[in-house]
C-alpha cells in the first residue's frame, strides 16, 4: 500500500506544475485573453507592490530579529517540546515550524541547518522540507499585504492563518511518518 502511494505522489509531483501551465494557457487561449501580455501586466503592478510594502516588511524583520535574539524562540520550543512528542515530531524540527509562520528567510536558515546536521534525505531533513512547504508565512502576510493596502483590522485572518498552519503541520508529519516514518 505505501508503495503504491509513493508512486501516486511521485507522478502527481513531476506532472503538477507543467500540467497547471498548460491548463492556464489553455484556458487563457480559450478565452481569447492574451496571455503574454497579461502576464507583463500584472508582472508591473507586482513591482509597484513590492514598493508599497517595503516599509511593512523592514518591521516585520525587526519584530522578528528581536523574537529569535530575545531567546523568546527557546523558551516557546521548550514550552510546546512535549505536545509535538505525542504527534510523532522530532523536538529539532519545532523551531522550524515555529519560524515559519514568522518569517520564510529565518525558517528557510533553521531547515538549511538541520539539513546540514542531519541530512536531506533523513526524516528530520525530509519532514522540514514538507513543513517549509506545507505552511505559509501568515504574519508576514499579514503585515505586508494587509499592510500595503491598509487594512488594520483583520478580523479573523490572525487565527484563520495559524490553523492552517497546524493543519499543514500535522498533515506534514502525518505524510512523512506514513511514507518515509520511523
């Protein structure tokens, strides 16, 4: 059975994304957009954008500099260390997943070093990976999105995020136990 699903996910994995392009050209020539030139457009506005939230973002770095140089981060892991031992997750990936919903530049730093120390290809090299894909960075987001077209209250986007972040989480230990699992 895990055989079967290691070959269905490697299919699905190396025919996603040229499938996605195709399907958007398609559709694109179908309904007569010109695609090229669409895609240039919104390529312009995506840098006036980046212009826009530059301001968001220089205070989400600090905000998340003093997190990590506070030892704040430390504290938190030891804190949560118990509950991700009955999940089945390695006590070396929670400041990973805990970065992640911060910042993707510092939780990319924190897989790039477990990788180093224990390889790509073990579990705890294997599950951040699939953690880093399967979650998003919700407060930088939050900050710079929200922020660049100035929302200030966001309701329920705050909560929202971070359950998904959970759900990916779970769903990425779940998926790693079952097909690369101790």
């Amino acid at each position: 059975m895990t055989d079967l699903f290691r070959t269905i996910i490697s299919y699905i994995s190396i025919l996603a994304i040229p499938l996605m392009i195709a399907v958007f050209l398609i559709w694109g020539f179908l309904k007569k957009v010109k695609v090229y030139e669409v895609f240039v457009e919104g390529a312009k506005d995506g840098f006036n954008t980046a212009i826009r939230i530059i301001p968001y973002l220089v205070a989400m770095l600090f905000a998340i500099g003093i997190f990590r140089a506070s030892g704040a981060m430390d504290v938190l892991t030891a804190v949560i260390a118990p509950v991700t031992n009955l999940i089945g997750m390695p006590p070396e990936t929670l400041p990973m997943a805990l970065m992640r919903p911060l910042s993707g530049s510092g939780s990319l730093g924190i897989m790039t070093e477990l990788m180093k120390t224990h390889g790509p290809d073990s579990f705890i090299g294997v599950l951040v990976s699939t953690l880093y894909q399967s979650s998003e960075t919700t407060f930088y987001i939050l900050a710079v999105y929200f922020g660049s077209v100035s929302i200030k209250n966001t309701r329920h986007a705050v909560p929202v995020g971070l359950l998904a972040d959970l759900a990916g989480m779970l769903a990425a230990v779940f998926i790693c136990r079952i097909l690369f699992g101790i």
